[in-house]
C-alpha cells in the first residue's frame, strides 16, 4: 500500500501499539498507524524526544484512542518522518501550558 506521506513505523511502535490498543499483524498495525496519519490529524500535544518538543496526535481503532508520537530524523536528510511510540490517554504529554497525564495535575513544563 502506498500513502502520499508515509512515515517508517519503528519496532517498539508496533509493540506498543499490540500491548496498549489491539493485539494485530504487523502489517495491519503499520497499515492503521499510516493510514490515521493520511487523515486529517488531530495535534493532541507534545512529548520531548532528544531534547526536542514532538507532536502527538490523537487517533482511534474500533473505539479505542491512541497517541501517536511522530518526530523528524535530526541526522538524515530527506527521511521520512517516525513514529517511535504508541501512547494512551493518560499518558504523560505537554499541551502548551501543562503537562497533562496521570498523576500530574500540579506539574508544569519548564520551558
């Protein structure tokens, strides 16, 4: 299947995506994940990966919601962009003003 954007789905975001939405091939899981980025993607957040703020998007499989994280490969050069993890709602993600996820309702971003 070809996407107009595709985007590399790593290993440990299959794996995650298997314990934290639905238990499915591989392919399907990368399938899903590359098709919800296709649409029309709903910036949730973000997450600091390497030092760097990341957007997270939100999506959903047969009713069930799920963050996508997607960051951009700082030392190659026309990459595609990555999806190195799957969270859930209630994982801890910064909105712009807070940190928003379990057990952090009295935290703020340093930025």
């Amino acid at each position: 299947m070809r996407f107009e954007q595709p985007y590399y789905v790593s290993p440990h975001a299959v794996q995650r995506f298997r314990e934290r939405v639905a238990c499915l091939s591989t392919r399907k899981i990368r399938v899903i994940i590359q098709s919800s980025l296709q649409r029309c993607k709903q910036f949730v957040g973000y997450q600091v990966y390497d030092r760097q703020q990341v957007p997270v998007y939100s999506a959903q499989y047969k009713g069930i919601e799920y963050l996508i994280v997607v960051r951009k490969e700082k030392k190659k050069k026309n990459a595609w962009l990555v999806v190195p993890t799957i969270l859930v709602p209630g994982m801890k993600i910064y909105t712009g003003r807070r940190w928003k996820g379990e057990n952090t309702d009295s935290d703020t971003a340093n930025t």
